[in-house]
C-alpha cells in the first residue's frame, strides 16, 4: 500500500512538472572542471530548472585531473555525464570516436545560427574538421591564457624612479615579451613592504597541460608554428624554427630569473596562490579567473591591473576555453538538448557574463557596454582576436603528453637544449601522425 | 622469564634500545600526528611559518570537507538573514555561503560499500576454496595455489588495460558490482592462502568425529569448522577491506563519479584558490583512522596477514 | 576450551573411521568450493591476460573503436626495447628499488634486534611504529606533498631544525637531484616496518639454546651475530626483500601523488610511464606489449629468487 501512495505521489509531481514542459522530467549531470566559472554556471542553471522542470546535478573535477578522468569516462562510454564542457582540443576526439552528438540538425530545427557566436571561439570549439560547418558543441565559455599585475607596487613613486634608472623608460604593463621579461627581473628579489617579492608565476606543471599552455604563450608570439602549411603536418622548420627556438629559450630564462622559487609544478591554483599571497608581482592565468580576481578583497580592486598576452615578433595568446558537447552516451540526450536550446538564448548568455562566465555570444561581445563592464573586458576581446590552439586531432592527449615532457625536461629539469627539445617534439609528433596513418 | 638467562640482554642494553626505538616511534608518527591536527587548524594556521604546533583548534577544515560553498560580496553578506548553525557561521566568516553538500560523503559511502561488498565474496568464496585444499586432494594444488598467488604480481596498471576493455563491453565501468568484482578477485589469492594457513591449524579430528556422529560434509564444515575458524576468517576480513579501502590505482582507472572511492577522491580536494590542505587532513584523518584502529585490533594477525600466511609467529 | 561432546568423540575416534560420510562426495564438495574461485580468477585474471597478449601484437588504440586494428608482429616489442625514454623509467625504478630495500632492510633489521632487547613495552611500540604500512598509499603520498613545501613542510622544517639549512633552500619534489630521492624516503618511512616486523619473526624464531651454546663456547657477541642472527634471519629478511621488491616494482599510487613522475621525468618510475602510454596516450596495443614486458620480468626475477630463497632455507 505504501508503494502505491509513493508511486502515485511520484505520478503527481511528474505531472505537476508537465505543465511547465511537455517534456519528462530528468535528472541532468553536467561535468566541466571545478573552478570559478563552474560556480556561475550553477547558479545560471536555476533559471533552467525552473523552466524545464529537470534537475541539474553538476560533476566538477579538479583541472590537474580534468582531461585525464573526463577522457578516461568518454572512453570508456560512460553515463556519468549528460552534458560535458570539454575543453577545446577534445573536440577531434569527441567527434570521430562518436563521443559527442552532432549538433547540426539540432541547430537547424531550434533556429540556432552559429553565425550568432564570435568566429574564432566557432572554429575553435565546436567544429570538426576544423573550419568545416559541423558542430559537436555550442561556444560555451570563452577563455585565453592573459596576465594581471599589482597595480599598487607598479603604482609606487620609489619602484617606479628605480625602474626609470634602470631601464631609461616608465614602468607600465608590458607591451612586449621582451619588456616582460624585464619587469619580472626587476621584481625578482625586491623588498617591498618588508618582505621578498618575486618577478612572474608562469605555467610550469607537468601532469596536466601547464607546461604547454604557459610555454605557448611565449612560443606563439616568437613566431611558433605547428605546421608550414596548415592541414598538411610538416612541422621541420615550424616547430623548431630560430623564432620558436628563441621563444622557448625565452621563456626558460623567464622561469630561470623571474619566478619565485619552488614554482616547479604551477599551474593555475599555484598561480593563483602566488598572487594572492603577495609573492609575485604579474601572473599568468586564464581570463576565466579574471572576475574573481577582481572582486578578491585583499588583492582586488584598486591593487590589480589586467593586460593581454604581450606580443613579440606578432601579436598572439594561447587559447583556453570550452564548448558544451550533449554526450552521445547519455540517455537523456533531449534534456541534454534542452539545456544547450536554453543556454544559447541571448538573454541567457547576457548574464552569463554578468554572472562571471565568458560568452562568447556576438550579442554580448559586440554591445558597446561591453568593453566597459569590466576591468578586463577590452583585453579579453583583444586577446580572442589573435588566439591560437593546440593540435586539435584526435590523437591531441598523445601530442600533448610528447609536449609536455619535451618542455618540461628542458625548462625545469634542464635537460638538453631548446633546439634539442623541438627537434625531439618533431620526431615524437611525427610517429604519432604515422600511427594515425595522416603522414 | 623468571629464571637467569644469559642470552637476557641486561637492563643497560635494554634501556637504550627502548630508547632508540621509541625515538624512532615518535619520528615516524610525526607525519600521522600532523595529519590530525592539520585537519583541525585554519588555513591560515596550517600554512604558517614556522609550522605551528599549538594553535587554536577549528573545525572549518571539517565544514570546508563537506561542504561546497560560493564566495560573495560583503553587501550580499549583509543581506543574509544571519547563519542558521554553527558551521554557516564558520563559513560566513570567510565571506562565503554555502552553496551544498560536497561530494566526500558519496564517495566515504563507495568506499564502503565496495570495501564491504568485495570483502564479504572474497572471503566467502576464499573460505570454500581454502577449505577444499586443506582438507581434500585437488588435483594439482601446488599449481593451482601457486597459480592464485601469481596474479598478485602484475602491476595493477598492466592488469586494467583488459579489465578497462572488459568493463566497456559490459557496462561494468564506474559501477558498484564492477568495482566488487575486481576487488574480490584481486583479495581472494589472500583470502585463499591466509585461510588455507587458519584451516590447516584445526584439527582434522574435530570434523571427523563430527562426521561419525552422522553430520554430512557440508553440515561438518558448517556447523565444526567454521566455528573454529572464525578468528582467522575475522581477521583475513580485515585484510581483505584494508586492500579494497586503500585501492587507487584500480579506482582511478576504472571509477570516474557513481562508483568513485574516496583514495581517488581525497586528492581532488581543492578549496578556493589553492589547496585546501586543512580539508584534505580532515578528509584523510576520517579516512585513515578507521584502518589504524583495525591495524590494532589485528596486531597478533598482523604479520600473516601482510606475507599471505608465510611467516606465522 | 570446553570440553564438547565433540572433543571427547574426536579423542576417542580413531581417524580412519572417517573414511565413511553420507551426502556429497568429497570429490564434489572439493570441485564445488574450489570452482567458483578458479571460475573468478579465469575471468578477471587469466582471460585478461591472454587478452592482453592477443592485443600486444596489434596497432589497437581504446579511445579509436571505429579504427581498423591491424597486426603488427612483434613491432611494439621492439620499439619498446629500443626506445630510450623507457630505459630511462627503468632506470629510475632501479633506483627507487635498490635504495629503498636498502635503506628498509637496513632499519628494519637494526629496529627489529632493538625490540627484540625485549625492553619493556615493546609490544607497544612496535604496533605504534607499523602503523604508516596499513594506510592508503594514495592519500598519504599526496599528503607528503604538504609535508614536503618548501618553508612550511613539516619535512624541510624538521631537516632545518637538525641541520641549520634553511628550510626554504630546497624543495624535495620540484628538484631534479632530490626529487629520486623524496620517493625514496616516503616509501622508507611507509615500508620499513613491514621488514622489520618479518625481521623479527625471525629474530624470534632462533631458540635461546643456541646462544647459551655459544656462550658456552666462549664465542664472543660479535661472532655470535655473525654466525647465529644473521644467518639465521637469512631467509626471513630474503623473503622481506621478496615481498618489497614485487610491491615496488608494481608502484604506482605513492609516487605518482607524490610527484607524478616529475620534475621532468626523474621519478617516472615503469607504472607510471605504463599508465601514460596506456591511459593518457592510449596505445592500447602498445602498452599491452609493455604490460607483457614487465609481468614477464618480475615472473622472471621472483622465480629466480625464489630458488635462490629455498637453497638460502635447506642450509
């Protein structure tokens, strides 16, 4: 008899949720990394539930494990995620291996046009073959790796004199990596207000992607190149050409005397930590922080400064950010569906961002507040200008453990040169295109 | 030892090896007695410098264990209607409302009923084998013991290349069943040879005589053996949920969120902007004590229990 | 014990008698206990195993279903053996390998002969100090990263504290020379009580007679260690050495919370290295061949030293 009472209960609420969707109700779990943005979109996400009657359970794993557990679950074809924010270089896996569902027919029939979505953030996360028109996901956040400074310390009439002796210019964000270079030495070391401040907190982590993604930020501006001719993997004189073997010598000198010291596993916690403790002067990280950044009431505010990826032989930043991919796994795939329809509603993506997640919505991108709703606003549009990726491929987790360990074992633990260490990223890169059989 | 004996090292010796060894104690717990009392410092306490020995105790690294919480601003702060219990208070302080429970306890909660679950089938499919070695002629035992022993020594990571592809085929990754299933074959080879040691110290006489008073084999190994056997079953039990509790690579492979244990999970635990390593001891001290209060009780075990029953004191 | 009715049967039944027994056969009851067991370790043990090997002469890649798999000889053998990264792995499991039995069996050994002083409250002790070995490697590999930070670990303070060095000189998980030796000094601290409580089996097994012989003989203490504990202790430590050098040849959860094989790649020990080319870079195919590699060595190494352990037992 009790189980009748529940079931008919059960029914009733089942019911009662029908008059606000023809649809079932279902419990949707949506998985992206634990980090600021994460809580935002938990928080955007009530609306939805609101709407639609399903419930919204949320998986947030950690960054250094984010790619290893995510992949690790697509593999092996998993139900844990309904919906999945994977990051960028995912998506040649996702759509080959049929991880993700295609999206094109979905797009078609709710009147979803991708012409509505800033083109670069398009390209990047959701087509494949990139550049062509079929999309595994719809632009969820967009992100570049960018640089925030003490805004105070620069501010100081004695730091500033000091600076002006020693360099005949006035110190000020850097223009150019090579300027970069210079303030985080001139940081190195130096007292201020009674205690030892150090240059820069770069990407130095091994495990994850830290490495790459910090290195890259100084490759690509030096003039770094995957390929001579896009599409065609010859890397021998792109990858290791002088202008990218400068860079990587570049930024182990950077690592060398502008870091402080024991940074040799950072990646955006630890640089993050850096900053806030007061040990470092600029610091590298994803924009994706930049709001809770500002809003932090001890180095927030007036203490901080934001400025986009210097350039040096041309003007580039590493691209972060991700898409939202409905998993081809899920039973719950029109829930799934449900959730990108109303994701990608203009008014929905206007808070996003108010809310501290970057759209990558024209709508939102394109209105003439927008360079003015944030300190950082302005530097993020430049930076999404010029923003280049990792290898995309299917094969990216491979590509990128080979760049991983080439960089690390040149920069921290010292091993070899630069030259050496691009030549054998070649030869790694090219037996893993032998593999796949596209060389 | 109440009569002289020369080989009785003299009161002198004795006092200075108690000395060295309890130095060496006192060395080695460090490490524990820091994780303990990390878990009840602040964040603040547990990154300070000089590392601080006495300090005063909080339990925000608790909260901080179950809890996920959001920061907002002071003015949204003042808006709140004011906490409600004493560890919204603890999080309040840090300009931050809770935003839900965490996901420790699930995972607490996996370990448990995988641990459990792979301890109960392995022991009771161990004891039947065990009992059937001990007592009766299977063809090629040595082999087939040696057999079961040899599967403990590949490295778990060659073993999950397979076990992954298996779990795919059949839908057993990230699943409860799939996790006991792996666990319990990996501790029956301990259960075998640990229980085959405990059933080879009863008497064969017992269940005889049992069996001449018209009990049936089965109703001997039932209501004789068992009975006798029941420390050593107790204490191959705790062994056996010791491996599956403390089991990582397995769980880090294999698991990713409904079936996840807690030794994958504790890691992951990252506050706000960093580490938050109070959390982490918390989280690490709920586990760990459990296995230190089992490690005691099985003290006499102990040493059969970690060479698989070939060294028994 | 009481005194059962059992017992006094048992007492007065001759155990030929037994041979007698209604219901099942022993030969079923004996194929039905052992079955499900053999049943279980067939599945997940021998099947996979087999598996493994069928895959490791394929180009076969998990992450890649819709790829065709093609058999490529004994081609991941030999990139593999040729490859010099992973001579590098095996080399840093050497390492680890050497020094920590070294250090293990060194301070167990002298651990075990101070308990063995039979000083008062030994039992004590001897629990309290086994208690890291029973813990999750895994949770207490990531907390030695806390212990080991620069400036506020508890490790860097306690080396300053002896040693004057300050403590925000040296990071034992970020440097390339120190790092080898971080893993090696965690895994000392968790294991040496696993050998020094085998140690003392051993120690504890040599009856007294012996001893009160030599005294008799006028051999000095000295002697008496060299020609009665030590070789007496013999097997016990060989085995201890057996155990450790199995576990830490298969590691994988400590060190790789510990420093995730890095700086660089100084303690990417052969696991580690096997879980990257399997799991993260997905060569399926590959890294059977490499799982094959490696089961064969430690089979081939434990074999020999078995042997060698049972000659070392018959003398």
């Amino acid at each position: 008899m009790k189980t009748a009472k529940l079931l008919a209960a059960t029914a009733l609420v089942a019911v009662s949720g029908l008059s606000v969707s023809n649809a079932q109700a279902d419990e949707l779990t949506l998985c992206w990394a634990a980090w600021d943005p994460a809580n935002a979109l938990v928080e955007l996400s009530k609306e939805f539930e609101a709407e639609y009657g399903h419930t919204m359970k949320f998986e947030f794993v950690p960054w250094p494990n984010f790619a290893d557990r995510m992949l690790n679950e697509l593999n092996s074809g998993g139900k844990l995620c309904d919906l999945l924010i994977g990051d960028s270089q995912w998506i040649g896996g996702g759509a080959e291996n049929g991880h993700y569902v295609k999206l094109n027919d979905f797009f078609e029939k709710e009147g979803i046009s991708m012409d509505d979505f800033a083109p670069a953030t398009v390209y990047a996360y959701s087509t494949w073959p990139k550049g062509e028109p079929n999309y595994y996901a719809l632009p969820a956040m967009g992100d570049a790796n960018g640089w925030f400074y003490r805004k105070d310390w620069f501010e100081k009439p004695d730091i500033q004199a000091a600076f002006k002796e020693k360099h005949g210019r006035d110190l000020a964000p850097p223009k150019t990596q090579a300027e970069l270079l210079e303030i985080a030495q001139f940081f190195q070391g130096r007292e201020i207000d009674g205690q030892t401040r150090y240059g820069a907190s770069i990407f130095t982590e091994r495990g994850s992607e830290g490495i790459t993604m910090g290195a890259t930020s100084a490759l690509y501006p030096f003039g770094f190149k995957y390929e001579m001719t896009p599409g065609k993997y010859d890397m021998e004189g792109a990858v290791n050409s002088p202008e990218a073997v400068a860079g990587l010598e570049f930024y182990k000198e950077l690592y060398k005397t502008g870091t402080p010291p024991g940074y040799t596993d950072s990646y955006m916690e630890q640089s993050l930590d850096a900053f806030k403790s007061g040990q470092v002067a600029m610091a590298m990280n994803w924009f994706a922080f930049f709001p809770g950044l500002y809003a932090d009431p001890d180095v927030g505010g007036d203490k901080i400064g934001f400025f986009v990826n210097p350039g040096q032989n041309r003007e580039a930043s590493t691209l972060g950010g991700q898409g939202i991919s409905v998993v081809a796994y899920s039973d719950k795939q029109d829930a799934a569906l449900d959730y990108i329809k109303w994701f990608a509603q203009p008014s929905v993506q206007k808070k996003w961002w108010d809310l501290g997640g970057y759209s990558c919505h024209v709508s939102v991108l394109n209105d003439p507040s927008f360079p003015d709703s944030a300190p950082f606003a302005s530097d993020f549009l430049l930076a999404m200008d010029n923003v280049m990726d990792f290898w995309q491929e299917p094969a990216y987790a491979e590509l990128l453990l080979a760049m991983q360990k080439r960089l690390h074992d040149y920069v921290v633990a010292d091993q070899g040169t630069a030259q050496e260490a691009l030549d054998k990223l070649i030869e790694d890169w090219t037996e893993t295109f032998e593999d796949e059989g596209k060389l | 030892m109440s009569s002289y004996s020369i080989t009785e090292p003299s009161s002198r010796q004795k006092w200075v090896a108690g000395t060295l060894v309890i130095a060496y104690a006192v060395i080695t717990l460090l490490p524990l007695v820091w994780i303990l009392t990390t878990g009840f410092k602040s964040p603040v306490d547990a990154i300070a410098y000089p590392p601080k020995v006495l300090f005063e105790p909080s339990l925000e690294g608790y909260v901080n264990l179950f809890t996920t919480r959001t920061r907002v601003s002071p003015e949204q702060l003042q808006a709140l209607p004011p906490p409600a219990t004493w560890y919204e208070e603890i999080v309040r302080n840090r300009d931050m409302v809770i935003a839900g429970p965490s996901r420790y306890g699930e995972r607490f909660l996996n370990s448990v009923i995988i641990g459990f679950g792979s301890t109960f089938l392995s022991v009771f499919l161990g004891t039947l084998a065990a009992y059937a070695f001990s007592r009766f002629k299977v063809p090629l035992k040595d082999d087939l013991l040696f057999f079961i022993l040899s599967t403990r020594m590949m490295p778990p990571i060659a073993v999950a290349i397979p076990i992954f592809l298996m779990f795919r085929t059949l839908g057993l990754s990230d699943t409860h069943l799939g996790m006991i299933l792996l666990y319990t074959a990996v501790n029956i080879s301990l259960a075998v040879w640990l229980l085959k040691g405990f059933i080879d110290e009863i008497p064969r006489e017992y269940e005889e005589a049992a069996l001449i008073d018209g009990y049936t084999r089965f109703q001997a190994f039932y209501k004789v053996v068992l009975p006798q056997a029941a420390t050593g079953i107790a204490s191959t039990a705790i062994f056996c949920l010791i491996f599956s509790w403390n089991e990582y690579a397995f769980a880090v492979l294999l698991t990713s969120g409904t079936a996840q244990t807690a030794p994958p999970f504790i890691p992951t635990i990252i506050g706000v902007g960093g580490q938050d390593w109070p959390a982490v001891a918390a989280g690490a001290t709920l586990f760990l004590v459990p296995v230190m209060v089992f490690t005691i009780l099985l003290r006499k075990h102990l040493l059969r229990g970690i060479t698989f029953g070939a060294v028994r004191k | 014990m009481a005194d059962t009715p059992i017992d006094r049967v048992a007492k007065a039944t001759p155990p030929t008698v037994a041979a007698k027994i209604r219901g099942l056969s022993d030969r079923t009851i004996a194929w039905l206990f052992v079955a499900p067991t053999i049943f279980l370790l067939l599945a997940v043990n021998i099947f996979p195993l087999i598996w493994t090997i069928n895959l490791s002469f394929t180009n076969f890649r998990a992450n890649r279903p819709t790829r065709d798999v093609e058999y490529v000889g004994l081609r991941n053998y030999e990139r593999i053996l040729t490859d010099g990264d992973i001579w590098l792995t095996m080399q840093a499991t050497a390492h680890f390998l050497f020094w920590t039995i070294a250090l293990q069996v060194l301070i167990g050994f002298t651990l075990a002969w101070l308990i063995n002083r039979k000083f008062k409250g030994n039992d004590l002790w001897t629990t309290l100090i086994v208690l890291p070995m029973m813990l999750s490697p895994a949770v207490v590999g990531n907390f030695w990263t806390f212990l080991y930070q620069p400036q506020i670990g508890l490790f860097n303070y306690g080396v300053s504290f002896f040693t004057g060095i300050d403590p925000a000189s040296f990071q034992m998980i970020g440097d390339v020379a120190l790092a080898p030796w971080a893993i090696v000094i965690v895994d000392t601290w968790m294991w040496t009580p696993f050998v020094m409580l085998i140690c003392l089996a051993g120690l504890r097994s040599i009856p007294d007679y012996i001893y009160e012989a030599a005294e008799i003989d006028r051999a000095s203490k000295w002697r008496q260690f060299w020609t009665i504990t030590v070789p007496m202790v013999l097997p016990f430590l060989m085995l201890a050495v057996l155990f450790r050098g199995i576990e830490n040849f298969k590691m994988f959860d400590l060190v790789v919370q510990l420093t995730g094989g890095g700086p660089g790649s100084v303690t990417e020990l052969t696991s580690i290295n096997l879980k990257r080319e399997a799991f993260e870079k997905w060569r399926t195919g590959y890294a059977s061949a490499y799982a094959i590699i490696l089961f064969v060595t430690v089979f081939g190494l434990a074999s020999i030293y078995v042997k060698a352990l049972n000659k070392v037992k018959e003398r």
